[in-house]
C-alpha cells in the first residue's frame, strides 16, 4: 500500500472513522511529552481550511459534543496531537511521503454503528463530502517539462513561498512531479512565488495570484526547464 500511495499522485484524501464527531487535521504526532498541545505542520492554515470546508457543511459537527466531559471542538476540527496523540498514523504519513493531504472525519458517537445505519450516514456526510473533494481543485497545479524537447520531467521539487511584509518566507514542504511531469500544490489565497528544481537542470521561478474559486479548477502554472551546462 505505502509503495501505491507514492506512486500515485494523490492530492486529497478523507479517512472516514467512529467515535466521535470532529474532523481532526496533522500532525498526529506530538511535539512534546507534555499532552494536550498542537503539532502543527507547515500548512497550519491549509488543513484548517480543509478540515472546515467538511465540518461547516455538516449538519450536526459544528457545536456537538459526544461525551458530557469532552470540552467540545472550536468549528468541528481539532489538531490530531491537541487532541489524541500518536505516531505513526496515516496523516502524518501521507504528508512526509507523498505528496497528499489528508484528514480524519469522526463522522459518529457510535465507534461501531449497525451497517443498517449506512444510509442515514450517507443523507448526513453526502453534502460535506462533495464539498470536500471539490478542495483538490485549490492552489495551483501544472506540467514541468524540457524546454527544448517538451518532454516531461519527472521527480522535480515544487517549492512555495508566501509573500510577507515585503520578504519571501518558504513554507518549508514540497511536493515532487509525477511521471508525466505533473504536480498539483493545494494552496489558499494569496501571493506566491513558486520554484521547480530538479538536479541537472536550471531552478525556474514564478510568481502566482491564487484566487480559488467554487468549483474551479486550481491555477495553471507550467515550468520549462533548461538543462544545467557546466562551462
């Protein structure tokens, strides 16, 4: 499976489990040994805005509580590690090695509800679930290919820097091209400069408007990239 995963170029994925209702977002993994504190990645943001595009648009996540001593979830979400701490779980994965996204909808009290129950589950997540495949279409996503020949480059690096107060500030993890040289980099609004690399060939930069829109397709940002001569 883990050989699946890296192979092919996944942009978003939703585990869907039992016990609770919440979406919980990375990491999973905890910063410290003290309990109860967040271990954020990177794209903090992104994945808050992921895991609300399912829990706003489910009927009863947002201000539910499943056990009288739970402390209740802030707009349906939760970091993994505020919340339950592990190592070793598919989010965390998904983000160190590949090139995916991934959260964990509790989409029920009931750890292990009846099957006769499916349907009612299905009328209570359809609307939320639509709406959060519709969120691979954020960002930007494109082709990197040979200038001279137009053929594609696999494995390229796609990094991203946000604009801020005049500097470019990295945001320290990239996704990587697939075998026909493409990428997809889910993104939230805003100004980026975007650079592809890849050993041998010259680093080639743009800079990016994000503007997503419902149910639009993300940003087209190709890359032609040159080969790196020595002289």
């Amino acid at each position: 499976m883990i050989k699946w995963l890296q192979s092919v170029p996944f942009v978003l994925s939703g585990a869907l489990h039992g016990g609770d209702l919440v979406v919980n977002y990375p990491l999973d993994s905890p910063i410290s040994s003290k309990p109860g504190l967040p271990s954020t990645t990177p794209d903090e943001l992104l994945f808050q805005e992921l895991a609300n595009s399912y829990a706003l648009k489910h009927p009863s996540m947002v201000g539910s509580k499943c056990y009288p001593d739970e402390p209740g979830f802030k707009n349906g979400i939760v970091n993994g590690a505020a919340w339950y701490s592990m190592r070793g779980g598919m989010e965390d994965f998904h983000y160190f090695a590949t090139n995916c996204y991934e959260t964990i909808m509790e989409i029920g009290c009931v750890k292990y509800p009846n099957n006769t129950e499916l349907p009612y589950f299905w009328e209570e997540n359809k609307e939320s679930l639509m709406n959060y495949m519709w969120q691979a279409h954020l960002g930007i996503k494109g082709i990197v290919y040979q200038a001279a020949s137009g053929l594609p480059i696999p494995d390229a690096e796609i990094q991203v820097s946000t604009h801020i107060d005049g500097e470019w500030e990295p945001i320290w993890h990239f996704v990587t091209t697939a075998a026909h040289g493409d990428y997809y980099r889910l993104l939230l609004n805003g100004k980026y400069m975007v650079t592809a690399s890849k050993k041998g060939f010259v680093p080639v930069s743009h800079i990016v408007v994000v503007r997503n829109h419902p149910k639009k397709g993300a940003t087209k940002v190709d890359f032609a990239m040159t080969p790196n001569v020595a002289v």
